[in-house]
C-alpha cells in the first residue's frame, strides 16, 4: 500500500498572526505523525507551485492579480481572510500540492493526503473568503480532467459548506459535488435543495445538518447517500475537502464527531476509490483548528488510507431522528443520483 503526503515548509510562510489558520496547524500535525512513527510509512511528495494558467482552471485573471497585490501589501481579502507577503506564492503552491497529488495517484500512489494552507473550499472564481485565497480541491479536479480523469467527485466534510467548489461547478455533470456540513452555519450556503442547475443539475448533493451530529449520524448519510451517488456516477477520481473542525467541543461550529469519526469517513471514500476508480482517492486539507484533535485525526485518517483501523460498525439507533428525516428528503430531491 503507498500512501504519499503532501508537504512543504513554505505552507508556513502564510504568516496570519493570531488567527485560528495559522502555522501552527501544520507543526501540530506533523509533530503528531512523528510521535506516532507513521510518518516512516508515507512517502513524501515535494509539491510544485500552481501556474497561473492552472489556477485560472477556476479563478479569473483580474481576480488572481488582485490577490497578488492584496499580498503585497499585506490586506486582508476580507474580515476573516489575512494575507502576508509571502501569501500569494504559499497559495500557489498550496493549489500546486494538490494538482501534484493528482498526478502522483494518476501513477503509482494508492492515495496522496496534501496537508496544505491556506484551505480553499469557500474561495468563489471572483471572490476569496473564509480563510481562503485560491479554491484547491476545485482546481485540483480541473487539473485531473486535463489529464484525462474526466468525471471527478469531490467529497466535502468540512463542518462549513464549500460555497466555492459549489459554485464552480453548479452547472457541471461532469463534477459530482457532496458536501455534509452543519445548517445553519457559515457562510450560508448548502440548502439540501441546492442540486446543480442546467447540465450540472442533480450533481451537486447538500446533506445539511442540524447540531449535535455524530459519527454515526455522518457515517449513515455516506451510506444512505453518498455510496449509491458514487456508484451511479462512476467517477475516474476522488478528492475530498478534509476540514476536521466538525469535532466535538470545538467552540465555532456544533458538530460531535470524534477523531475515529473522520477515520470512518476515509474508510467510506477509500473503498469506493478502490470499488470505482482503481484508487485514485487524494484528499487536501481545509479547516481544523483545535490542534490536539486536528493531529489525531489526520493520523487516524492515514491509518485508514494505509489499511490499518479497526471496523466500527455503524450503531443505527445512535442516528438522530432529524438525520433520517433529512436523508429522505435528500434523497427525493436527488433521485436522479440513485438511478
């Protein structure tokens, strides 16, 4: 099993201050890789820097120019979202890491996990928001249908809906986008009848969840939903947005997932890259910024990807009445996915 990671040491020159994404996030999880020894399992993958031309897979011109000035002047792009001088060539190689996890699953690796920043899943083609400056995941599935891998399902578990992947693909069949996320929350988006529109419409899957939602609650909406769309859809390669603030105790959302509850997730999408898409899974990091939790659960997330956890098995009277209620009325809403 070869299972890479994606890291570099500029990620941290994103200096943010005292803002929750910051250096630290990085340090934390491979300081916590180190203790556990997996780190000697993995394969590192040097990142290369995103072009221009392969950023603009999603974003405009007038947009990228305005973040590399932005930059250079050290503005935040909005209240939540702060720059530094070195902020656009972090951004760029933060894109580039998760193209290079493309191309290193397109050839020999199992399953590539791009431990990057800054995230990118909120970031829209003319607007950047909520901590992110360029969308990742989004031109990491433009990248892989230029080389061919040309039906992409993108998974989002981040607590925080992924407005931007959203819109970037909205109109698209060729990008089945799921996201499970916490309703009400930032940034507002990801109303469960929020389906696609024109050639997209039905590829664009929401699952809203109330508060209080817990392993077991997201491990029956991947069964319940995800697993059969995927089926249906048949895509060429999975990436997934892994935000792990959905953790229980973590102060700004009101999510209840453990560490293992992100571990069962990779389980989920491990085997349906393996069902569907010779593995080709890549993930890339989003949110998670309770350190302590954020590095158990990309180890745990890992020792997934290499094979190694325990079954759980799902404990269907743990599901909140409110999560069935809304599987169903997902479902209705999607049923073309199911056919």
């Amino acid at each position: 099993m070869q299972v890479g990671y994606i890291f570099h040491e500029d990620y941290l020159k994103h200096e943010t201050g005292n803002h929750p994404e910051n250096p630290g996030r990085l340090l934390a999880i491979m300081e916590a890789l180190t203790e556990s020894d997996l780190i000697n399992k993995l394969t590192l993958i040097q990142p290369a820097s995103a072009t221009i031309d392969q950023v603009r897979f999603i974003h405009s011109l007038n947009y990228i120019n305005s973040v590399e000035d932005f930059c250079s002047i050290e503005m935040a792009i909005d209240m939540d979202t702060p720059t530094s001088s070195h902020s656009f060539k972090t951004a760029l190689l933060a894109a580039g890491g998760v193209i290079s996890a493309v191309d290193a699953v397109n050839n020999d690796m199992d399953s590539v996990f791009a431990l990057v920043r800054p995230p990118g899943h909120h970031a829209e083609p003319d607007k950047g928001m909520g901590f992110c400056l360029f969308n990742n995941v989004a031109i990491g599935a433009r990248y892989a249908q230029s080389i061919g891998l040309l039906k992409v399902l993108i998974v989002d578990w981040d607590v925080h809906h992924g407005n931007g992947t959203q819109k970037a693909f909205y109109n698209d069949g060729s990008v089945l986008y799921f996201s499970i996320h916490q309703y009400p929350h930032y940034p507002g988006t990801g109303k469960k009848e929020e389906i696609g529109a024109g050639n997209g419409k039905g590829r664009t899957i929401n699952v809203p969840l109330p508060m209080g939602a817990k392993d077991d609650d997201y491990i029956y909406v991947f069964n319940e939903i995800l697993v059969p769309a995927a089926r249906q859809f048949k895509p060429d390669i999975i990436l997934v947005s892994a935000g792990q603030e959905g953790y229980k105790d973590y102060p700004l959302s009101g999510m209840d997932l453990s560490s293992w509850g992100f571990a069962r997730m990779s389980d989920v999408v491990r085997s349906l890259s393996q069902e569907l898409c010779d593995g080709k899974l890549v993930l890339a990091l989003e949110g998670g910024y309770n350190y302590g939790a954020l590095g158990e659960s990309v180890v745990l997330i890992f020792k997934s990807l290499l094979g190694e956890n325990e079954t759980i098995d799902l404990k269907k009277d743990d599901v909140l009445n409110s999560t069935v209620r809304i599987v169903n009325e997902v479902r209705e809403l999607n049923i073309s996915c199911f056919d």
